[in-house]
C-alpha cells in the first residue's frame, strides 16, 4: 500500500495524541454464562479465567491443538456466571466452542447487534467521559469495567484502548441510545480540543502500531513465543494446545515479530498474511505483516514476521525494492 498522509488523517492521528479523539470500535461481541461459563473459557484461553474478579477484564489469545494462534480476544467477567468475549471474528469463535464444548454447563450467544462501543481515547479522555457519564470514572483502573449510566440510558465503562495512550476508555452501550451517545460526545469533545475518528487507518493502524500493538494478521498461526506473548500463558492450568505449547517453550523461537522503518514516503508495501517478502540480501528472511504511516513517529513503520537465524534487529533488509531497518516494535 501507498502510505497515506492526508492531513484528515494526521490531524485525527494527532487529536487522539494530544487531546482526545473518540471512535465506534465496536468488535464482535459474545455473552457467556452458565455455572461453567468461568472453567470453560478457561479451558479455552491461555490466560487465567477462573481467577478473573469481577469487573475485570483480560487480554488473551486461544490456541489451536498445535499451540498455534488462532484468535485473540479480550475477556470480561461482569458478575457471577457472566463473561463478555470481545473479538473480531465471532463466527469462527462459536464454532470452535461447538467442538470443545465437552458437557460444560455453559451457553453463549453473539450480543453483537445488542451493544455498540466507542473508544475514547487521549490525554483529555477522562475529562471527555466524566462529562458524558452519569458516575466519575477517576477512580477506574486499568483493565476494569463497572455499570454507569447516560441520563436514563445504562452503560459500561472500561478502562481499555488500543492506542498506547495512557489515558483511554471504552463505553458500551445499547445499540439504541448510540445516536445519543456519539451526539453528547460530538458536542463535550469539541470544547477540549477532541475530534470524531472516522478513518480506519487512524484507529486500526496507525496509533495501535506506533504502539506495538497487534492484529491477527500478525500474528495467526504463530505460537505466542514468537510474538512475545509468553506471559500471558498459564501452564499451572490445562487449555487447548497446552501440550503442544510445553514442547515449542523447550526451544528458543525460530520466528519473532519484529517493527521496521522506511524514509521511502513512496514506498508500496504491503502486509497480511499474503505480505511483501522481506530480504536480507538475497535471501527470504520473513514477510510483511503490517505498514502504515507512524506519525508520532514521524516515518513509515510496520512489522515484519522474520527467522531468527537471519535477521535482527539493527539489520538493514529491503522490502519491495525499498531499504528499511529492523528495530523493535514500539515507535513512540
């Protein structure tokens, strides 16, 4: 792709950066419950479910039988036998529960059409939200979700983003009311400064990969020593891959998910799982996951999926005929 830098672009870039920026992020959405909604997520998530308090909420991924990536989601608990699983491919994901069901009391159903989200996200972000909301969230930690309410209209508010601003939140709310909502926060952000985020590449791109944050195109079928998500892992419980895991973290990875930056503006990449090779020398050393514009950064950035044994950071590699650099994979 042909890095964009409209000033459209930059200038919602910068407002999240700077001020506050909000966006309909809304991701799929599946409600679990039951008496063994708690051990069946747990079952399969590499993270620790069944010791998730309420009102907190869990990044994570699910692995398949070989240990590989195959989705990533965000688990919430809002009460006893209550789980929101945020994630972007909610089909796949309720067929993959079909089949790992096992006799688990638990039941799921896609919420997706019942409730909207909208980031809020910048340095002014709590400002924005204690004047949309009913209860001041100054006391919400990172990773928490509690009820609130819009005048009459009930909400929920997560300290969460996917920005890599420190200061960000995440409202959800009844499909219904969201023409209120985007209003009263259209109105508040425009006395801070704030703006209304309509291009995919600032929300999905550009902010996440200044901050090192991943989609599944970087990662999908990968193991999460690969991309550095070792910690997330609970070997002290059983889950799908388990077994397959505890043999790939006997051996140091063979791949790793590395940043790159590019001077070329003109420079035509593209990533995915059908991305631009990347060439130290003559030799294939990786591909193309991700490239957008970093502008906090102030150039061209993505990542690059590269073989250990063959690249590093530092190394100077050439993607579609351009030079580029190999570095880590926060810009900011």
């Amino acid at each position: 792709m042909l890095i964009s830098t409209d000033a459209s672009v930059k200038a919602q870039h910068d407002a999240v950066r700077n001020f506050v920026g909000f966006y309909d992020f809304t991701h799929k959405l599946l409600e679990v419950t039951g008496e063994d909604a708690a051990a069946f997520l747990d079952y399969i998530f590499v993270a620790d479910i069944a010791n998730l308090a309420a009102g907190k909420a869990r990044y994570t991924t699910m692995l398949d039988e070989k240990g590989l990536i195959i989705d990533d989601v965000i688990v919430f608990h809002l009460a006893d036998g209550l789980y929101w699983v945020s994630t972007l491919f909610v089909e796949e994901l309720i067929r993959w529960l079909d089949a790992h069901k096992k006799g688990y009391a638990v039941k799921y159903k896609n919420i997706t059409d019942d409730w909207k989200m909208y980031s809020i996200q910048g340095p002014k972000a709590k400002e924005l939200v204690n004047v949309v909301v009913e209860s001041p969230v100054d006391d919400l930690k990172f990773f928490s979700i509690v009820d609130n309410s819009m005048g009459d209209a009930p909400v929920k508010v997560a300290r969460s983003g996917y920005t890599g601003e420190k200061v960000g939140y995440e409202i959800y709310i009844a499909a219904d009311n969201v023409e209120l909502l985007e209003s009263k926060l259209a109105s508040e952000a425009e006395k801070i400064g704030g703006i209304q985020v309509t291009e995919v590449d600032v929300m999905a791109y550009t902010l996440a990969t200044e901050a090192g944050f991943i989609l599944m195109t970087d990662v999908l079928e990968c193991n999460p020593f690969e991309v550095g998500f070792e910690k997330t892992v609970n070997f002290d419980k059983d889950f799908i891959g388990k077994s397959a895991l505890e043999l790939i973290c006997e051996v140091p990875p063979s791949r790793t998910l590395l940043g790159f930056t590019v001077e070329d503006d003109e420079a035509r990449i593209y990533g995915g799982w059908k991305g631009h090779l990347v060439l130290k020398g003559s030799e294939k050393v990786g591909r193309v996951t991700k490239y957008t514009r970093g502008f906090t950064a102030g150039k061209n950035i993505g990542y690059a999926l590269v073989e250990t044994a063959k690249a590093k950071v530092g190394d100077t590699v050439t993607i579609s005929g351009v030079p580029a650099v190999l570095t880590d994979r926060n810009f900011i």
